[in-house]
C-alpha cells in the first residue's frame, strides 16, 4: 500500500526523532546503573579522597553506586584520555584537577584537548599551597626571604613533586614575581621532597596544607605565606603571598568532568547533586579537614574557571621554558 506524502512525511519525522526521545528518556532515568569516577592518579592522595566523597555523597543521593577507579600514570593524561575516549552517556566520569590545566601546555603532544573534550560537571574545592622553609634560612617573612634570596641568587634549592607539579609552578611564579633565581629540585612525589626539606637537604617548598601542617605547628618547618588570596582556615595566623607581592594566587582546586556530547540533562542532574553536597554541613566539614574551601557553582562556572588557569599556567610554562622530564 502506497502513503499518502503527507501520512509518509509524518511517520518519516516520528522515526527519525525516536533516537533524541530516547537519549532523553535515558537522561531522566540516569544512573540507572553503577557510574565510574576515574581518578588519574594513585590512591591516597587529595584527589582520590576528594573523588571518594564525592562518589559516597553522589551514591547515596542517586541510587546507584559511584565506584572510584584509579588510573594513574603520565601526569594524569593516562586517565584522561579513558575518560575521553569513553562513551558521553554519563557513566563515565574524571576527577578534574590543577594538574590536567597544566598538562595542556606543558605537553607538546597529546591525544585530546582536554578544554575541548572533557565537559565540565561541578567545581568541588580549591585548596591553598603554603610556602614553608627549612629553620636553617632566617628570613621569617617574604620580604626577607625575597631580600635574601636576591642576596643569595641560585643558592637556595627549591624541592617540588615533579616538573611541572602545582608546588613546582607555585615557585615558578614566585620567581617570576618577585625577581628571585632558585635552583629547582625535582623529586618523585610530594614525600620524598618533604623528607629533605626537613633534613635541610633543600632550602623552600610549597606543599599542600594538609602534607605540612603538623611540621609546621611542631616548629620544624616555617610557614611564611599560604598562596591562596584569603588566608587559609587551616592556618589562620599565616599571611597570603598577595599581602606582600600583589597579585600572585596560586591553588590546587578539584572538581568532576564528563567526555564531550554528554546530555546536558546528565551534566546538570550531576551539577545539582554535587552542589547539594558542598551544602551539606557534613560533607563540608570532611573537606574542610583537607584544608579545601568550597567552590559551589554551575558547569559553564567551572569550564570558565579551567580555561582561565589553563591560561594563567600556560604562561608560566613557556615563560620559564619548562619541560617535561
């Protein structure tokens, strides 16, 4: 039986919209299974435990389990490009840090665009970096360490977790800021380099609050400034960078993405979610025992936010000319 073109063209459009009914049908009822968070790095560290909140929070609040997967390697490109390479239907998220903004400069070859290809989902916390040196140096606040290192060029040894490591580019900045030369020390993780600074092996560091603060309150390490813009609840008494040298803002910030084309009702369900969690007085004070301030807020938010440290990093990277080791 022939349709009539008018009866044909109708069905002709109900068919080809029957696969976006069904990507939406799919949205409303997502997760309607267990959701992978893969987080790029080794377990134990501030992402993984951030990124293990997040899922127990997300778990109990959607119904279906959040299960963390660990894929570290490569600076976190490993796990990137999984995430990347996954399918956009929201089973498959990343742990979203400082370091993936950083990575965009400081690789010259990459199998994605991490700006272009990861969508951004939820901001979660921002945490400041604190400047600390060895008892050995006397300077007790910037100023004079910035007049002792100019009276000391390249004398002063610099320990950093890596090449191209948040408390790395921290120092880079400080540098370039203030007109000091430090010798960079690279090391293979944040404890490693803490262990020398403590024996005196290296002179300054800019560790995460979380990895220092016992050595500070103990005395065998000395706070000079947190790197952040606002001072730091975790040490309150310790005054930022910017008071002394306007301007610098340094941080490690953490917070969820999506491969590319995943349904904007998903992103949003997630959005919302999360936000409901850094509301929660609970989950607050667990992240607050990580030294983390919040950082609640909408997807187009948070992909600002990447494209502006993305930017901010790039600079310091080609400015002092780093590469990877």
């Amino acid at each position: 039986m022939k349709l009539p073109r008018r009866q044909f063209l109708h069905l002709a459009a109900g068919a080809a919209a029957l696969p976006a009914l069904s990507r939406i049908a799919e949205a409303q009822a997502y997760p309607s299974r267990p959701v992978r968070l893969i987080v790029p790095l080794a377990p134990g560290g501030a992402t993984d435990i951030v990124a293990r909140l997040t899922g127990q929070w997300l778990s109990e609040r959607l119904g279906q389990p959040f299960v963390i997967e660990n894929r570290p390697g490569g600076g976190t490109n490993i796990g990137t490009e999984a995430v990347v390479r996954a399918p956009a239907d929201g089973y498959t998220l990343l742990m979203v840090g400082t370091a993936q903004a950083i990575n965009a400069t400081l690789y010259d070859k990459l199998n994605f665009h991490f700006i272009r290809d990861i969508t951004p989902v939820a901001s979660i916390i921002r945490n400041a970096l604190v400047m600390v040196v060895h008892p050995s140096v006397p300077a007790k606040t910037v100023p004079e360490f910035v007049a002792y290192a100019k009276a000391n060029p390249r004398k002063l040894n610099m320990a950093s977790p890596g090449t191209g490591s948040s408390p790395h580019l921290c120092g880079e900045l400080f540098m370039m800021m203030t007109g000091t030369s430090m010798i960079h020390v690279p090391y293979r993780g944040g404890g490693p380099a803490l262990t020398d600074l403590l024996a005196g092996q290296v002179q300054v560091y800019f560790p995460g609050t979380v990895s220092s603060i016992e050595y500070i309150k103990t005395g065998r390490l000395r706070a000079l400034a947190v790197t952040t813009v606002t001072r730091s609840d975790a040490l309150p008494d310790i005054p930022t960078v910017d008071e002394f040298v306007p301007g610098y803002e340094a941080s490690s910030w953490f917070g969820v993405g999506a491969p590319k084309n995943t349904p904007p009702q998903i992103i949003d369900k997630l959005n919302k979610e999360i936000n409901a969690g850094l509301a929660d007085p609970k989950l607050r004070a667990r992240l607050a025992d990580l030294g983390g301030t919040v950082l609640p807020g909408s997807p187009a938010d948070f992909g600002k936010h990447i494209a502006e440290e993305t930017e901010k990093w790039g600079k310091v990277i080609r400015a002092a000319n780093i590469k990877v080791e």
